[in-house]
C-alpha cells in the first residue's frame, strides 16, 4: 500500500496538472474565441438578428442609406483597424475622424446608435460598437440585393480617433498602381481591390472628388458621360452623381460603366483603363456571380483588418464616446 505521504502528493501533483491544462486550454480558447462567427452565441444570441431588423427598418426608410453604411465600415477599417473610431464625435480637444473632409458625406450614424441602443437593453456591455458597424454594412448588401455572408464577430472598439490618420485613406484620384500599391500595403490582391471598389454599384459621389477630371481633357471620359458630369457639377461641389443606373441595387453595373468609359471617379475608371486590371472588370461585368464570390470574401478580409481583442480595447457603452 502507497503510503499517506506519498499518496497526497500525488494528488496534489495530478490535480496541478490538471489546473495548469484548465489555463492553458482556457488561454488557448480565448485566443481561439477572440473573432468568431459564435462569439454570441451564449452572451448575445440574437444580435444578428437584431441588427439586421434594425438596419432593415432604416433601409425601408431610406434605401440610399446602404452605400454610407458600407462605406462606414470601409473607412473605419481603413484607419486603425475595425475599430469603430468612424463613430466618435469630435470633442473641444479633438477633432475625431468623422469631420475629415473624406468622411463629411458618410451618413446612418443614428441608424448604428438604435442598434447599440436596442442591444444594450437585450445584452448590456456586451455587444462592442466595431461588430455592430460590420454586421451593418455585411446587412445593407444583402437587403440591397447583394450577396449573403457572415463575419467573424469579437472585435473591440478603439480609444483613438484623430482626423490627422484620415490622411491614409485612398485619394479618388489614384490610379491603378497607386491603388494597387496602397492595399497592397494593407494585404490585398489587385483582384480584391477591384472587388471592393466593386462596393460603388451603390450610392454617389459628390462633385468635389471628381470635378477635377473635367477641367482637362479627359480622354478616359465618354463624351457624353463628360456632359452629365458637368451638367451634375453646374450645382456645386456637394452635387451627387450616381456611381451607376441603379444606386441603390447591389449589382454589377459599376462595372458595365466602367466598359463604358462612365466611371465617375479617377479611381473608378483607372480599373478598366489599367491593363493590370482590366480583365478582372470585365471578368465583374459578364459573371455577377463571380463578383458577388470575390466581394464577400473580400468583405470578411476587410472586416478582420487590425482588430483589437484583449486588453487592446473596451466596449463602448455609446458608440460616440470612448469611455
């Protein structure tokens, strides 16, 4: 027989390892767990849902309220990761991201406050402000009749937002390589960016970012696609031109105007132009099917950009202020 002695420090040593595996395996899920298409399944079931009727309503509301609300986590994204800085409002010792000039046309802000409302009463401090501005951009394309898919879900929301990062976005003057080079610094393929640019099949630009082609001759322009945009700016810098016929449809007519020589932005019809990125434009303009693919995948990519998890955030109790 074992003695007594020996015995419980056998068990002491066995229940040691067990603890010292509990951590590492608990570790180890919380890394696992830190983006995931579950991340509420117990904290928060009905988020999904929640935000989609939410987003829904707006829609049914104002359908020209899906381009901003994609362009919102586009943005976002863009600066700082997912993060949710898009939504802080400027204070008297900061101008925050969304009074950059690049940022004064994005709308439906209130449209991500409801949600956040409606699921801190459900789920309070649970559901971060970064998820609610993705899983509303990945619900104004499907409700505008684009492709169905999910997200991995987790992120945090940032504690900085600063106008002077702003600077980083993509100018609508850029070319091809110039495109190509920026989000290729940021791990996209030349055939994502065509995708995501893709993502102008809804809504307009404003006169300001592409007055600037009319006042030289412009031999990418159609003429007569050059008149309308004239015609558009004779109203003024804040003057809306659609980026295709159907701009609150998410479709792949963008790209059948950019065969057309319509594209409304520098940044739009360099796509065709550019033989580096011509075929896969074409490729968009004859297979919807396949942009639909290419722009959901796309779409999870940008929304895991340089999330924040762990200690590297918090979860704002309003989206507009950083706690």
């Amino acid at each position: 027989m074992m003695p007594k002695s020996i015995a419980k420090k056998l068990v002491g040593y066995v229940l040691g390892v067990i603890l010292v595996m509990d951590m590492v395996t608990g570790r180890y899920e919380c890394r696992a767990r830190a983006l995931s298409i579950e991340y509420y399944a117990v904290s928060c079931p009905l988020v999904d849902g929640m935000v989609r009727n939410t987003v829904s309503r707006a829609l049914a509301n104002d359908p020209t309220l899906a381009a901003p609300l994609l362009r919102m986590h586009f943005h976002d994204c863009w600066i700082q990761g997912c993060d949710a800085s898009i939504l802080v409002d400027s204070t008297t010792n900061n101008t925050a991201e969304k009074d950059s000039p690049a940022n004064l046309s994005l709308r439906g802000f209130e449209v991500i406050d409801e949600a956040k409302e409606e699921l801190e009463r459900q789920c309070p401090g649970v559901v971060s402000c970064a998820d609610i501005v993705a899983m509303a951009a990945r619900d104004s394309v499907f409700l505008s009749g684009g492709p169905i898919y999910d997200i991995p879900k987790g992120r945090l929301d940032g504690r900085r937002s600063r106008i002077e990062d702003t600077v980083n976005l993509p100018f609508p003057t850029f070319n091809s390589s110039q495109l190509i080079s920026v989000f290729g610094q940021r791990g996209f393929t030349a055939r994502e960016m065509v995708a995501l640019s893709g993502a102008h099949t809804l809504g307009v630009a404003r006169c300001s970012s592409f007055k600037s082609r009319l006042a030289n001759i412009d031999t990418t322009i159609d003429s007569d696609f050059a008149k309308t945009l004239l015609k558009t700016c004779s109203l003024g810098d804040t003057a809306e031109q659609p980026f295709d016929a159907t701009r609150t449809n998410f479709d792949n007519l963008y790209f059948l105007a950019l065969q057309r020589k319509a594209g409304v932005l520098t940044s739009d019809q360099t796509l065709f132009v550019s033989a580096a990125t011509q075929g896969v434009v074409n490729g968009y303009a004859t297979n919807q099917a396949m942009f639909f693919f290419d722009f959901q995948q796309a779409m999870r990519k940008l929304s895991m950009l340089d999330v924040k998890t762990g200690t590297s955030g918090e979860i704002r109790q309003n989206c507009r202020k950083i706690n």
